[in-house]
C-alpha cells in the first residue's frame, strides 16, 4: 500500500533517462555501473519502508505518529473500534492508501505487518468511579491481549518482527523523593497495578517478536494531553499550580516521543522496557511558573486539594502526586532528545 509516489518512481524515470542519452563524455560501461548504484539505491528504499499497524491511532500521540509515518512513505494500517472516527481523522483525500480497519478486520491488518504499535486506552485524567477505573485497566490490557493473540496466530510469513507498546511511568507509583529508570521496582498503588498487567500483556508476544514497552511520562503538544487543559486557564489568567506544586512532572513533548517510537520500530537495539520521558524532570509549579512565562501570564492562582479532589474524586492522583523518572535506557541507546528542557519545549509548542 502506497501512501504517497514512492520516490524510486523518480530514480527509475532517472537511470531511464540516463540509459537513453550518454553523455560523450562518458563511456556506456560507466552508465551501467550508475544504473547499478540507483537501482541499488532503489532497493534500499523499497527493504526500507514499512507496513505499520497501529492501536489509539485517533488519539493526541497516535495521530502524530500517523503523519510522521506517512512522511517517511511507510504504508499505515488504523486499527480502530469507530471506523467513522478514523476515517473523519484521516480522510482518504489527505491519506491516500491508509487503510482504516474496525476491530473485526484487525486479523487481516495485522498479518503482513512489518510491525504494530499500540497505543489505545482510555485516558485517565477522569472523574474515576469503580466502573472507570475497571475500564481504564480493561481498555488497555484487553486490546493488548487481543494484538498478542493476532500477532502470535499469524502465519510465520505473514507475522510482525516489532511490537511497541506503550505502558506509563504510573508503573512506579507516586513519590516526591524517589528517582526512577527502568531498573527500578514498580509501585503498589492503582495505577502501578495497571501498568503492571498492561505490560505482562505485551510481553506474551511470540518469542520472535521484538517488544519494545514505552513507559510514557506526561506529554506535551498543543493539541491534546495535559497542556490542551492547562493553556486555557493561564490564557485568562486563572493559571496556577495543582496542589502544592512540589509533585514532580515527568515530561516529554510528543515530537520527542513520536521519534523515540519510530526509533523503538527501526532499531532491533530499541527492545524491552524504555522510559518515554525528557532527561529534565521538574516540579510542577516550575512546569506552570514557565508555563505562564512563556504565554506572557502569571502564575498565580494554586488550585488546593480539595477542589481537584471534589472535581475528580480518585481521580486527582493524576495530578497531585507524580514520580521522578529519568530516561536512562534512552540515553544509553544514543537517542538524541530535541527537547531536553521544558522552557525549550514550551516556546517551541506555542510558536
């Protein structure tokens, strides 16, 4: 499935021309060995693209995942449970050759994959009730069981090499003093608990499959996640800190992680668990003083405890306590960060 005119249409059109009118110059022998080099070279594009399906697809990372595979002429399979959803998000005009699969068509999608990446779950930044906080868990490990299974069912031929799987830094549970990498034990909280089994999900891939499990921070882009929420506040100056401000904020800006899973896709090296967060962790009420900083607005207006409590019941775990995470295994794979500061990353955002 083609996404756009593959560019060795354009290198084929140039060793035709090549072939047809030598130059005096040079001998045919010398034309032969150029047409050798490009068609060399076209066969490297062709053994480099790829076949990618994709969970959460609709969602704030997926959609950036689908534009940047999409400029790297990879072909795209959207697994979705609304193919109405999808198809309003990725139009056929925009995508050419995307193809938008609803859960009963995934068999098919997924066998002939170069790899899956799945993303889908429920976002958890609720109002959390038994019957949420049985969804939040079941959305994530249901549609991860049912992408092992179709990915350990597929033919040996037909099967992905590459799974990547996001998890999230709430494996390590909330502290204000502790300082995690993936080596540390996970937490013993709620959302530990469903990081935990999301992730021994995944793992149960065909020992043939590589598994990459992003443990993905807070992230950051000005169409969706935490600072779609954040920016209208301080842009009507009511910006401030969450509770007492002193949680650490594990962040990344979505272009960094897009890159860290296009990474985890092409590198067999990118494999086992891998932190999705900036090398420079804050506090939250340095995150809003630059916040407000960079939007020309104060921060000043805390919202205490007990408003974020009664708005969100369990559910302001979220965002009065977090977790010191650092990128350890990514700094180790050589992964270069574009955004290594929140400043940084939040002047880029608002530009």
């Amino acid at each position: 499935m083609e996404l756009l005119r593959s560019p060795t249409s354009l290198s084929s059109s140039f060793a035709l021309s090549s072939a047809l009118s030598v130059p005096p110059s040079f001998s045919v022998g010398g034309t032969k060995r150029r047409l050798m080099v490009l068609c060399s070279s076209e066969k490297s594009e062709k053994e480099d693209k790829m076949t990618v399906s994709v969970t959460g697809a609709t969602g704030f990372i997926g959609r950036r995942l689908v534009h940047r595979l999409r400029s790297d002429n990879h072909s795209i399979r959207v697994l979705t449970r609304s193919k109405s959803k999808a198809e309003l998000i990725f139009p056929a005009k925009d995508f050419p050759g995307i193809v938008i699969a609803e859960e009963g068509e995934w068999r098919d999608s997924i066998q002939g994959s170069t790899a899956v990446v799945n993303l889908a779950g429920l976002p958890i930044s609720t109002r959390w009730s038994p019957e949420i906080k049985k969804e939040i868990k079941d959305s994530r490990v249901r549609v991860t069981s049912k992408v092992v299974e179709l990915i350990n069912n597929s033919p040996v031929d037909a099967r992905p090499t590459v799974l990547v799987s996001a998890t999230a830094v709430g494996y390590y549970g909330a502290s204000e003093t502790g300082v995690f990498d993936e080596k540390s034990p996970s937490g013993n909280d709620y959302l530990s608990e469903v990081c935990r089994e999301w992730e021994g999900t995944a793992l149960k891939a065909n020992k043939d499959v590589k598994v990459a499990l992003i443990r993905i921070g807070v992230v950051l882009g000005k169409d969706g996640g935490a600072l779609a929420m954040m920016i209208p506040f301080f842009q009507m100056f009511a910006g401030g800190p969450l509770g007492s401000g002193q949680q650490w904020f594990s962040w990344i800006h979505v272009d960094d992680l897009v890159n860290l899973i296009c990474e985890a896709l092409t590198k067999p090296s990118y494999q086992g668990v891998i932190n999705g967060t900036a090398p420079n962790p804050v506090r939250l009420g340095e995150m809003c003083q630059q916040l407000g900083s960079v939007l020309g607005r104060p921060s000043w207006l805390p919202v205490p405890d007990f408003a974020l409590k009664a708005l969100l019941g369990e559910g302001a775990t979220v965002v009065l306590e977090g977790q010191k995470v650092l990128p350890v295994r990514a700094k180790e794979l050589g992964f270069e960060f574009k955004y290594k500061y929140v400043k940084d990353a939040l002047r880029a955002i608002m530009q």
